[in-house]
C-alpha cells in the first residue's frame, strides 16, 4: 500500500521535490529536477512517485500574495493536467506563497553560500510546502473538517475567507478531471467528497 506523498515546487527551469516519510509527519528534501523536456520531467516524476510508493502529489500553487491568480498558475494548471494523465494518485495544488523565500531564508541562517543555495533552493522550498501541508491535514483530520463534505467547507470557506474575492475566478477545481484538494483559509477541502 502506498503511503508517501511527494511534493512539487514547480519552476521554468527547476522542479524542487521533497518526500514525507511514511507516516505522513515530515517532509524532506529529495532532489531538484532540472527542467529539460515537459516529457521527460513527467516521466521522471512518475518514476518518483513508483519508487517511493507515493500515494499522493502535492504541487505548489504560485498564487499572488493577495490570493489572485497570476500568469504562473496558469503554468502549474497545465503541467497538472499533463501529470494527471500519467499518475494515478491524487493531485492535490497547495499555496506555496512565501515557501521559495522562507527556504533562501533558512539557507542563509544556515550560512549555505549562494552558489550552493541555487542548487537546493527548490528541493528545500518544496519541503517547507509539504510540511506545511502535512500539519494542515494532521490539524484538519484531528478536527474531523475532512469527514465534512467539500461543499459545507467550500461555503463556510466563502464566508469566512479574508482573500479578496473580486478576483475573475478563472479556476474552478469543481470542473476538473482529477481528484483535487486546495487549501482555503487554511483548510481543506475535496472536491471528490460528496
């Protein structure tokens, strides 16, 4: 039975990777993959997912620090629909706003040089996403929210979301293929519950 889950800071030139151990309690760094062909990087992503015995992927979504989507989502929501015709295990997007920045913080703390930092930025960025995934879904099922369906959450999320909502709301995760899960005010919701 597959029990990992794997994490993706997707970038144009890089895709940062981190793994949770088994349990689901931490996350690591795994590896950065260096972009080269959308092909080969998915094929590489699905011989990740197989070797680890992953059982969900947790991809970053580049939201803008007011909430609204920007050009760089609409990047990440391709790529998605792309990986989502190879794998299959669940596909859950995760605000990554501050990740890439709270990881070159860490770095300097932790007196990484620059050049080195270039190298690991990505793999310890989405590493921090993870976490913070991970304890969102420890709070959330010690809470009993994922017993919930995804439309009480979707609504108590619409009224007591802080998130501007003038945005055009081009992405409705209702509407697409795949399993999703999107944090919302720091919640989950499944769009595959019923």
């Amino acid at each position: 039975m597959a029990t990992r889950i794997l994490a993706l800071d997707y970038g144009t030139k890089r895709i940062g990777v981190a793994l949770s151990d088994e349990l689901g309690w931490t996350a690591q760094p795994l590896e950065t993959l260096e972009r080269r062909t959308l092909d080969r990087d998915l094929a590489h992503i699905q011989q990740l997912v197989n070797a680890h015995d992953v059982r969900e992927v947790v991809i970053g979504l580049p939201l803008r620090l007011n909430g609204e989507e920007g050009p760089a989502v609409q990047a990440v929501h391709m790529f998605v629909d792309r990986l989502g015709e190879i794998l299959s295990v669940p596909i859950v997007m995760w605000d990554e706003r501050m990740t890439t920045r709270s990881a070159e913080e860490l770095l300097i703390a932790a007196d990484v040089s620059r050049r080195k930092r270039k190298g690991v930025v990505d793999r310890v960025a989405a590493a921090i996403l993870l976490q913070g995934y991970l304890e969102a879904k420890t709070a959330a099922v010690g809470s009993g929210e994922e017993h919930r369906s995804a439309q009480e959450t979707e609504e108590e999320w619409v009224e007591s979301s802080s998130i501007d909502q003038s945005h055009d709301g081009s992405w409705d995760p209702h509407h697409r293929r795949h399993s999703r899960r999107a944090r919302r005010g720091g919640r989950l919701s499944n769009d595959s519950m019923g």
